[in-house]
C-alpha cells in the first residue's frame, strides 16, 4: 500500500470508518477523476433485530442520524486529499450521479444484493455508505464483479411491496433490474395513509434485516455481547 493510501485509510478509520476501500471508475464518467474512495459504517445491532418485524420511529430516526456521521468521515479524508494537492467530489459530479454502491463494488467491499443494497462479507446491509471522487493517485483495491446471494431470496419473498425483482447483480445492470423504486416508494407512501402507526416513518429495512450477511453481524454481535 503506498503512503498517500494508509494515510487516507488512517484518517479515515480514526474519523470512524469500519471499512473503507478504492476503486477504478475510470471509464465511468467523462472526468479526470479516476478513483472512488467508498467508505462503510455498521448500524446499530439491536437495529436489525427490530427491522426483521416492522419499522419504528426509533429505528428511522436511528438510520437518518446516521448520515451525518458517515459524511463526516467522506468530509475528512477529502481535505486530507486536498491539502495534498489533489482535486476531490463528494455527492454528485455536475448532473451525472455516481452510485455509492458503483464506487464500493469497485473498491471491494461488497456486492449488490437482491434487496438492491450493498451487501458487506463484515455487515450485511446494515451499513450507511458514502464515497467520494478523486484524481489523486491511489492504488485501486480488486472489484467485486458478482453476486455472492446465490440462490437466496428472503428478501424478494418477505418484501411487504413486492418490489424485489430477485434477479442477480452484475456489474453494469441496468438500474431498475433488481427493484421497482416506485412500487416501493408507492407502498410506504400507502401505508402511511392507512395506519397512524406509519404516520412518520418511510424507510421499511426488512430487506436488509433478514439477509442471512445481515443476521450474521447480528448472530456474531449478540455472541460477542454475551
């Protein structure tokens, strides 16, 4: 690993990054900026166990406060880059959105699942991610180039819209291939209006919470807590 590289991932796990990886996404877009830098934070165990039932106003509010956290950690390792000399985009690059789950496939730190989220070896789903463009020259960590989910489909049966396709992640899928944005949105958005329970509460998270990766942080977490 070359100097400028640990120095980035020092930073970053010192500002709260679990994993962290780089990755050529070059060819991507029309930019000088040939790295993505994506970086993983684990939500909260006991998240999981509530999400496998239904969603709270507690686990939604736990899953947004996360977010600030996560760009905190995007926010340091940028100006490091940038006291370096090197130019740095976080969020969107002009008006061609680059997925944080393009840049973290190609950093190597999961794959695509059914339930359309990134999927961690470490975590599961039960991530919050962001990432970050650069042209500063960093070593590219190997992709992952295919779907680990295998013939597994919890998530597809137990969706509450039906709007898990069930098909296997590809590098370079069209975006629509594993989930139906709008059916999904549609669902929350109907329940809302028939239960005051769900009065607040958009984000649904069983897809995530019932990934066997996702029950396997929890399985190891609550073993560990023991």
């Amino acid at each position: 690993m070359t100097e400028l590289k640990k120095e980035l991932f020092e930073i970053l796990k010192a500002n709260g990054a679990e994993l962290m990886g780089v990755g050529d996404i070059e060819g991507i877009l029309d930019t000088d900026m040939k790295r993505g830098v994506a970086v993983v934070m684990h939500l909260p165990v006991d998240m999981v166990e509530v999400l496998k039932d239904h969603p709270t106003d507690e686990t939604q509010a736990t899953y947004a406060a996360f977010r600030p956290h996560i760009e905190a950690i995007v926010a340091a390792g940028a100006d490091f880059l940038r006291s370096k000399g090197y130019n740095v985009v976080t969020g969107m690059l002009g008006d061609k959105p680059l997925s944080h789950k393009t840049v973290a496939t190609r950093a190597g730190l999961g794959w695509v699942g059914k339930n359309n989220i990134l999927v961690t070896k470490e975590f599961g789903s039960a991530i919050r991610l962001s990432s970050m463009l650069t042209d500063a020259p960093l070593e590219a960590d190997e992709p992952i180039t295919e779907s680990k989910c295998g013939a597994c489909d919890l998530c597809v049966k137990l969706c509450p819209a039906n709007a898990l396709t069930g098909k296997l992640w590809e590098p370079g899928l069209e975006k629509g291939a594993l989930a139906d944005d709008v059916v999904c949105l549609g669902f929350a958005k109907e329940r809302q209006e028939k239960d005051p329970y769900y009065k607040n509460i958009m984000m649904c998270g069983k897809c995530y919470a019932v990934c066997p990766y996702t029950q396997g942080y929890h399985n190891r977490m609550k073993k560990e807590n023991q």
